[in-house]
C-alpha cells in the first residue's frame, strides 16, 4: 500500500480581464465522486476568464487521471481525499491525499 499526498497552489493574480480573478473571492463547488472513496477535485463557479477555465480543466484532468490510475490498480482499492487548505482572492491551495 502506498500513499501520495500533495499540496498544489494555483495562484492566478496576474489575470487580465474587466473582472480581474484576483479581485474577487474563491467559490467552489465539488462535485460528486470520481468513483468509489475517490473526492472529486473542486470546481471554481462561474469562471470569469480563461486563466479560470484553465484551473477547471486543469482539476478536471486529474479527475480523469485518477479514474485511469483507480481503474489499472490491480488487486486493490483506490482511495483520495481533497481539502481546501486556502482559498483567494489571488491563490487556491489544495491538499491532495492518494492511497492505493
């Protein structure tokens, strides 16, 4: 059994925009699970530009990773938790714990 955790800060203060990202606060929504004891990475609502729409698909992305990863874990399960350890404006840091 191995466990993986990790800390990923998405700063995005130098956004350009009538809204700048960084002037407002960070909302999130979290979808349901990825999979069996398998969080989903939060979402920011309502993106207001595209360094935004580039952090949600970013989290996206290791959504699906996981899935894959989850699903060529052989003979084991596959567990993640995400917690919000900050958030904005100007930043979103999470921590990310994989197990398998």
């Amino acid at each position: 059994m191995w466990k993986i955790s990790c800390v990923v800060l998405l700063a995005y203060a130098c956004m350009a925009g009538p809204t700048l990202s960084a002037d407002r606060p960070v909302h999130l929504t979290v979808p349901s699970p990825v999979g069996k004891d398998i969080a989903a990475m939060p979402q920011l609502i309502a993106p207001v530009d595209d360094a935004e729409h580039r952090i949600n698909t970013a989290l996206k992305r290791l959504d699906l990773n996981v899935l894959k990863a989850s699903k060529d874990c052989k003979g084991g399960d596959w567990q993640r938790s995400v917690d919000v350890a900050m958030r904005g404006p100007g930043f979103l840091s999470l921590v990310i714990t994989d197990s398998a």
